[in-house]
C-alpha cells in the first residue's frame, strides 16, 4: 500500500522525527502529530512525557557522531526542527545552530525522508538579539518576500543548510516564521504565556500590582503572536500538502490586539490590580531579580509542580518581546492563499494556556 507522504511518494506509513521535541513548538507538535495517528520519533536530549505512538530518541544535537548513532536504525518520512541553542554572539549562534541542522539532515542522507519542516521567527526580520529591532528594516506587517538584512543571522544560516541539503537529497521543505510562541512547555527559554503567568502569580502573593513590562510602542500599538498548537497544524499542513512545499511562510493566530487592551483582561484573570506603561520600560528582569525564594515559598505551600522559577519564567526574553520600540506584525495572506485557514483568538489562547497550568499545578 502507498501512503501520500506529502509532494513525494514512499512505501509504508509516514513516519514523524520531531527534534527538539521537549521544547515549546516541540511539544506541540508531538500532541498534534500522536493524535492525528502518525508515529513519532521525539528527539531531544531528554526524554519527555510517555504517551501511545510516542518513542523518544535521545541525542546531543551538537554532536555529529551521536546524531548519526541515535537516527542510523530509524527512518522517518517527515521532519519537523525545532530546536535551538542560545549563544553568547551571533557567530556562535550560527556556528552551533546551522551546524545542528547540517548534522542532523547528513545523519539522514540515504533514507527516503520526503519533507523537512523548519521553524525560526522574528529574527529573519528584526534582525538577531545583538542588533534586534535596530537598524533599516522593511515595513509592517512583514511579507515572506521581503530581502534578507545585511547583518549575519542564524536563521538565514539555517535555511541555506535547508535549501543545499533538499536540492541534494531530494527532499521538499518549509520554513515557519513564528512571532513569540505561547504554549505549555515547562524548561523553555522562551515561552511569554508561561513567564506572565508567574509574575502574575507573584504579584498577586505579594500584593503588588501586575505591571506591564515594556515599551510605549507595544503597550499603544498592534501586535499578533503564535500559539503552539496553531504553529503545530500549520507545519503538519505544509510538510503534507503539495501547495505546501518549497516556501517559507509567517504563521501568527490570524487576530491583532493592543497589549493595552489585552493586559486588564489578562489581570482579570488572575484577580490582581494592574498598571499599564507610565514613563519607560519597566523590565521583568529587573523588576523580577530575587524572587526565586519567593517562587519556592509558594511552590511549597502550594504544593506546585515546580519550585524553579528559572523553568517557568524567561524574564529577559518577554522583556526583549514587550520592550521593542517598533511594531511587530506579519502577514499571513501566503498562506491563506495556499489554503491554510488555522486561526486562534489569542486572549483565548493564554486563557486555555492559563487553565491548563492550573490544571497540571504549576500555577495556584
């Protein structure tokens, strides 16, 4: 029996590789997938939840030898990458990233794998975290057609390996560019919904009110952003149709909102006063700085599934978030001419995302 495994054809049923699969797209991608039926090989350096159709894989992603260890008696039609490891320059970041995908698709070389999906971000168009936001860039909302920056960036290291590696092998591919990611993910350096979620906790224990981080431009001006699950479908969606293949493509829930608008009803939420921008940024890593005793404190009391307040909380990366001092909104019109109609009302995702932190007591 032959299966349609995307634009190309192979014997036998599809087969998923998720890499970076602990991770906060990762995760998502392992529930979607497990739960359309689609065996799942999940890759990361530690494994994570058991659940049925799920075989975990670990690897070190910087290492060649143990990549091509791990993957040698496997064989997965399609491959979703994830990951990423945060480095000190943006040299380092493209050394060790662009090096992580080239050795995980030459670990794959010789088997029948039919798509690679790859996610990156904002960044292609900001720029990376040594000059983000700065610089000439091109208008909002940014379109998938827009030129590269001058400056160096992993992410365009990433899709080079991408490209050089489908036209050798084969393969098709995508590329998902995500604007702040929410999800569920607990050890992740960039989950927003997660690290909101824990400020709002500390100030209502502490009595103190829940303040916006960031700049005037974000508090005033629109933004979107990216719910896990949503970004999962969508990498499923281009790896498994046709009209898919060979693009890049923005993929954010589909709404726009003001953070003014959005902050009250995230207080809301949790029963806590709140304050908007005043004068300037008022920076969760300052403001935050000393709290883990207090996080412990209240994970014991609570009884919470986690006492580390560095597993749930990414102060820095909401504040590099929120603190832009530009506007921050893409464009989703290629892929709702591809046929992708995914949409998320995102005060409703970080409500759910909020439920199920309750639900799973990492949050009281």
């Amino acid at each position: 029996m032959t299966i349609d495994t995307g634009t190309n054809q192979h014997d036998g049923q599809r087969t998923a590789l998720v890499v970076g699969a602990t991770g906060i797209a990762g995760s998502a991608l392992v529930e979607k997938l497990a739960g359309d039926g689609w065996p799942v090989l999940a890759l990361s350096r530690r494994p994570g939840q058991e659940r049925d159709g799920v075989r975990w894989l670990s690897a070190d992603l910087t290492s060649a030898d143990s990549l091509v260890e791990v993957l040698a008696p496997e064989s997965p039609t399609h491959v979703f990458f994830t990951a990423w490891s945060r480095r000190d320059t943006e040299e380092e970041n493209i050394r060790v990233n662009a090096g992580m995908l080239r050795d995980l698709l030459t670990a794959l070389h010789g088997k029948e794998v039919a798509h690679v999906a790859l996610m990156t971000g904002m960044k292609h168009y900001l720029g990376p975290f040594e000059s983000y936001g700065s610089g000439d860039m091109a208008d909002t909302p940014f379109h998938e057609e827009e030129p590269r920056l001058p400056s160096p960036n992993f992410y365009y290291a990433q899709e080079d390996e991408l490209f050089a590696a489908a036209a050798e092998q084969g393969f098709t591919w995508s590329v998902h560019r995500a604007h702040t990611v929410l999800g569920y993910a607990v050890g992740n350096a960039m989950n927003m919904a997660l690290t909101l979620a824990t400020q709002a906790t500390l100030c209502r224990e502490a009595g103190e009110p829940f303040v916006f981080p960031g700049s005037a431009q974000q508090w005033n001006g629109l933004a979107n952003v990216t719910d896990a699950s949503l970004l999962a479908e969508h990498m499923v969606w281009a790896s498994t149709t046709p009209a898919g293949a060979d693009e890049a493509y923005n993929i954010v829930n589909g709404d726009v909102f003001r953070w003014r608008w959005m902050w009250p009803r995230l207080a809301g939420y949790f029963g806590v006063e709140w304050e908007g921008f005043t004068d300037a940024p008022r920076p969760l890593e300052e403001a935050m700085s000393g709290t883990e005793g207090q996080w412990s404190a209240l994970a014991e009391r609570h009884g919470l599934a986690e006492t580390s307040l560095d597993r749930l909380a990414s102060w820095w990366h909401t504040d590099g978030d929120l603190g832009i001092e530009i506007e921050v909104i893409v464009d989703m019109g290629k892929s709702r001419d591809a046929g992708f109609t995914g949409y998320r009302r995102t005060l409703d995702v970080f409500t759910s995302l909020f439920d199920r932190y309750r639900a799973e007591n990492l949050i009281p």
